[in-house]
C-alpha cells in the first residue's frame, strides 16, 4: 500500500488523479475516506429530484409556442461576405 504525506499546509498529492474533486470523510477510528465528487448547481440539483419539474420543462421545450431562434452576429463593417 503506498504512503502519502502532507505537506506544511496539510496537502497530499493524489497520482493519478489530476484535477479531481472529492468528498472528504474522517471516519471515527481517524481513517480518511476520499470520494469522487461532482459539483452540481443548486437549480439542477432541485431539476434532478424533481421529476414534476422536468416533466414541466420537457412540455414546455416540446411545445410549439416555444421558439429558439438563434442570433447571428452582424459582419464587422466593411467585411466582405463569404470571406
């Protein structure tokens, strides 16, 4: 089993893992437990548990009155088309 220490500001280095965010546990016998972890937004979390709200915005986006028109940007001035 490979060791990690901590550092003078308590950081460990994780090979392998590059970038990750996990949940940290300090169980009562002073184990630690590392779990992956995603960061989700509040509205998307109350989207995820609420399928009354999805069902909702499922219609709504299915619906006809609903438009998605996309805007394109005006060419620079003195631009050529095409080019």
């Amino acid at each position: 089993m490979p060791f990690v220490t901590t550092d003078d500001r308590s950081r460990v280095v994780l090979p392998g893992h590059p970038n990750a965010t996990f949940l940290l546990r300090e169980n009562a016998d002073g184990s630690l437990l590392l779990e992956p972890a995603s960061v989700v937004s509040e509205a998307q979390a109350v989207y995820d548990r609420d399928p009354a709200l999805r069902d909702l915005l499922d219609r709504a986006v299915a619906s006809a009155t609903v438009r998605r028109r996309r805007r394109t940007p005006a060419p620079p001035p003195g631009a050529r088309p095409g080019g």
